[in-house]
C-alpha cells in the first residue's frame, strides 16, 4: 500500500519494514473499528431491548478476541525481526499494550449485550436508560477520539480523551445516585436496577480504557509516560515540542 | 528495452512496482541541521576520565572532526555509532594518539586524560598507549604463540620481575577475557591457529596484560560470527567494572547492548550524547532518532 510522504513510520530504508508497520497500524485501527461497533450496538441494543442485536454482539467478541491474538503476534514478530528502536520501537509496544485494552472493551461491550438480553427478557422499563445512553455515547465518543488520535499521531487529541475521563466518572456518581433512588422507591426496581448499574460500571470502564489508550498515544508520540501522573504533567508532556 | 538484460530488466520492475519512495529519506542528511559545535543530551560528567573540548581534527585541510567536546567518565562504557564517515574511529584514536602515525592528520583543541594534557609534546605514548589500550576490527594477533602475545607488553613494560610473575600475568589476563580454560593446554601454539573469535579475545587478553585504564575498541565484533560476538560483549560488561571502555561500532544492537551511553556522531559533528536506554526509546535529536530507526545511513 502506499505511504503518504508526512507517514512518519513509511520512509525506512527497509520497504519490507514500512509495510510491516504500516500493516500492524492498519490492523490496529480494523480491530479499533470493530471494537467500537460492538459498543455501539450493545448499547443500541439495550436501550432498544433488541436481543437478536444483542446476540450478534455476543456471537462477534470471538473475532475481537482473534485480533487481539493476531495483533499481538504480528507485534512480536516485528520485534523479533526488526529490533524497532525510537518511535519504531514505541509504536509497537504501545499497540502490543492497547490491544490489551480494546480487547478489554470488547469484553464490556459483551457483558452489556448479556445484560441487554436479560433486561429485555423481563420487559419495557426504561429505568436508568437515558443515563445509559448518556454515557455510553460519551464513552464511545471518547474511544473514537482516542483511536483517532493514534491514527494521526495527536497527542493534543490524546489529552482531551484524557480530561474527558474526569467528567464520565461524575455522570457515573450522578448515575448511580438516581438508580439508588429508583431502588429505594420500590424494591421490585433492586434486581433491573441493579443490572443497568453493571452496565453503567461497563461503560465506565470503557471510559478509563479509552483514557489508557490515550495515554498510550501521547507516549508513542511524545516519548514521555503520563501513566498515573498529573494531568498538569500531561499537559506539560503534550505542550512541551522536542526537537 | 532492458528485457535483454536480466539485471537491468528486474531493476525495472521493481522501479516500476514498488511505491516511490522520498529519495532524500535515504541519503545522509545535509550538515546544515546541525549547529556547530553543539551537542544535545548530557556530554559531561562530574568525575571525567577523558576531557574532551572543541576537539577539531584535520586530514590535511578537510575537516573529520568538527570541535566536538565530551566528556567519558571513569568506568562506563560508552558506544560511538554513526554512519560510515562520521568521524567516530578518527575521534577514538585521538584518545590514544594512534592518528599521531598519519602524517597528515592534525589535532586541535584541548584532551585530557586525568586532567593531563594528552598531546602534551613531553608525554611518552608508549606509557600513553599502555594506560589507553586498543582493540581493532580485525584480531591481530603476533605470528607467535599464544603465552608469548600475552607476554609481550608486561615483557617490554618491565611488569614482571620473575617467570612466575609473568605466568601469572598471563594466566589472569586470559582468564578475564575468558580464553583460559580453552588455552591453557596449549599456551606455546601460535595464536595464529586459532578460531576468530578465540584471536579477538586473545587481543583483548593481550591490551588488558599491561593493565590498562581505558580499552579502546574499534569495531572488535564486525568480524565475528554472533557466539563470538556474545562472548566479547559479555566480556566487555565484566571489563566494565574495572576498565573504562569506549566502543565504536557499526551495530546498533550491539551499542544497545553494551553500553551505558551512546554517542551518535553525524559527518564530523557530535549531535547527541545520552544515556543508552534514552537513545534508543527516545532519542532527543531527529538524526540520531533517523539514524537508529534505519531511515538513512
């Protein structure tokens, strides 16, 4: 395929090496892709209590799951192959560590779709489902914009993602609060009321994964780890221009 | 039109398949980015073993070296990579003046070892070159046999009094380059015979007999099969604790594997100097980051 002359991973001297890392991005962003649709669709699928979508979901992790495999070992066989120093070298480490995330949100997106198919069983009530959609539409938007960022290697994108995180966990607390009420008002809402607080603590961890996801992003790019550091420090990460 | 020709004919279609490639990405590039003199990362040391400031050195009129200051602390092994031509084997033999043997070749500025002058005119460069040791690319060693190589320098330094002295000497010094055990049956066979590899570390044993303080290296793994190769770098990493080692190399690897610092030498200029594992995850200056990633060079 070809490289855009600004790929920063495209203009080795080793052709066979560009399309190497090229590839392991393209698959990355495949897996990205999928892995975002299945969220969606899970929460399309609960709020809609549509089970045959919610099972389509169920049915697709196995092929979210293979790519997490595949990445992997293409990851390693670069490694072994090229011995990737600098941005090479940060590229792959990174993409070996978030597949381990995407394959982590997959996960939540099927556990949602397993509580969808449950709460449909039980009928209509839309208790907590506008928190739901709330949240999972900022999530998803989070992990977009965090996929996003790696496929244009920006890290300011990246630190947004980041801050995002902050303001999901709130409308989680909120979340739960109101559902607490629900229960508290009538104790036949415990049980469904306790199933969309799984699936609010899902998306939330969503939230986080696409937040590490970012991270990962400003690290391959600016070299720097903003893993469990300030956000002041990531912004001063992403602020600072090496040379 | 080159279908005749099969050389020419295969170059066509792979000129005519494969993508354009930028051809400026493959070529050095140009001196202009480099400011002069200017080096990022950390050059100096608190404790030095060799002062080095705007060194300059001059084959004739044209510079090699362009005013490069560093610093090597006492005991740390620092690898010098660049591509070929960037000046990294003219600057490690002015640390033990071996560029004193090219008529040629001048060398400016101000290097110190100790905090002596090296180019001091009242200084003796057999006693230099004793303290400074050198191993070169291709294993050189004296058509003689293998106790009399390792012999030779303690012999000429006047470093053992008796034969049992020497014999020690001998025996401590192959052993730190790990060779006794695979020698010591034969010490009076010409060294001449032996394996590649067993004659680089034979040299090795050989510079460090006169107990050196700094080890020289220029290239010591470019002519050895991979288990040599990890023979002498194991060694080096023993030799660390006692020696001060500096290694010119052509294998990035090989610079990622045994040194503490890497210095990255660009067409006489030295662009970066930093701790090994920095160079390699996150090196500070676009050439070094071009050249470790094999975008030129």
């Amino acid at each position: 395929m070809p490289h855009k002359k600004d790929d920063v991973y495209g203009d080795h001297i080793s052709h066979q090496f560009n399309e190497e890392l090229a590839e392991l991005k393209t698959e990355f962003l495949k897996m990205g892709g999928l892995v975002e649709q299945q969220l969606n669709d899970a929460v399309q699928a609960l709020v809609e209590s549509d089970s045959q979508l919610a099972d389509e979901v169920r049915g697709r992790d196995k092929a979210v799951d293979q790519m997490e495999v595949d990445i992997d070992e293409e990851a390693t066989r670069v490694i072994a192959r090229r011995q990737p120093t600098a941005r090479d070298l940060r590229l792959v480490v990174s993409v070996i560590k978030m597949v381990a995330d995407l394959e982590r949100v997959g996960d939540e997106a099927k556990k949602i779709a397993k509580f969808a198919i449950g709460l449909a069983e039980e009928g209509k009530a839309p208790r907590g489902y506008v928190e739901v959609r709330h949240i999972g539409n900022h999530v998803a938007g989070m992990l977009h914009d965090a996929l996003d960022a790696f496929a244009r290697l920006d890290s300011e994108q990246a630190l947004l993602v980041m801050k995002e995180d902050k303001r999901v966990d709130e409308e989680y607390q909120a979340a739960t609060r109101s559902l607490l009420t629900f229960m508290m008002e009538d104790t036949r809402n415990i049980s469904r009321c306790m199933s969309v607080m799984w699936v609010l603590r899902a998306l939330e961890r969503v939230g986080d994964h696409a937040c590490n996801l970012a991270e990962n992003v400003i690290f391959m790019v600016k070299g720097e780890d903003v893993r469990h550091t300030s956000m002041e420090e990531a912004e001063r990460v992403v602020g600072h221009t090496r040379r | 039109m080159n279908s005749m020709n099969p050389s020419l004919s295969n170059e066509n279609v792979q000129r005519d398949t494969a993508e354009p490639v930028p051809v400026d990405a493959r070529e050095q590039p140009a001196e202009s980015v480099i400011e002069y003199g200017k080096t990022v990362g950390t050059p100096f040391s608190d404790k030095p073993k060799f002062s080095l400031r705007d060194v300059e050195v001059y084959y004739g009129d044209s510079p090699a070296i362009k005013g490069i200051s560093l610093d090597i602390a006492k005991n740390e092994v620092i690898a010098f990579i660049g591509p070929s031509g960037c000046g990294k084997s003219t600057f490690l033999r002015c640390l033990n003046r071996m560029n004193d043997s090219i008529d040629i070749c001048r060398v400016k500025g101000q290097l110190e070892l100790d905090g002596q002058d090296l180019y001091d005119p009242k200084r003796d460069v057999v006693e230099l070159r004793a303290r400074v040791g050198m191993v070169f690319q291709k294993p050189n060693p004296f058509p003689k046999s293998i106790y009399d190589n390792v012999a030779y320098g303690p012999r000429i330094h006047g470093l053992a009094n008796r034969k049992s002295e020497l014999d020690d000497i001998v025996e401590n010094s192959l052993r730190k380059a790990g060779l006794w055990n695979e020698v010591k049956d034969r010490l009076d066979a010409p060294a001449t015979g032996m394996s590649g590899g067993q004659q680089q570390r034979l040299c090795i044993a050989r510079t460090i007999a006169v107990s050196p303080e700094v080890v020289l290296m220029d290239e010591p793994c470019s002519a050895l099969d991979p288990i040599a190769t990890a023979r002498v770098e194991e060694l080096i990493a023993e030799l660390s604790e006692s020696y001060t080692i500096i290694i010119v190399t052509h294998s990035m690897q090989q610079a990622a594997r045994v040194s503490d610092r890497t210095a990255y030498f660009h067409l006489g200029h030295l662009v970066e100097v930093n701790e090994t594992n920095k160079v390699f995850t996150t090196p500070e200056h676009e050439l070094t980051e071009s050249y470790i990633t094999g975008r030129f060079g």
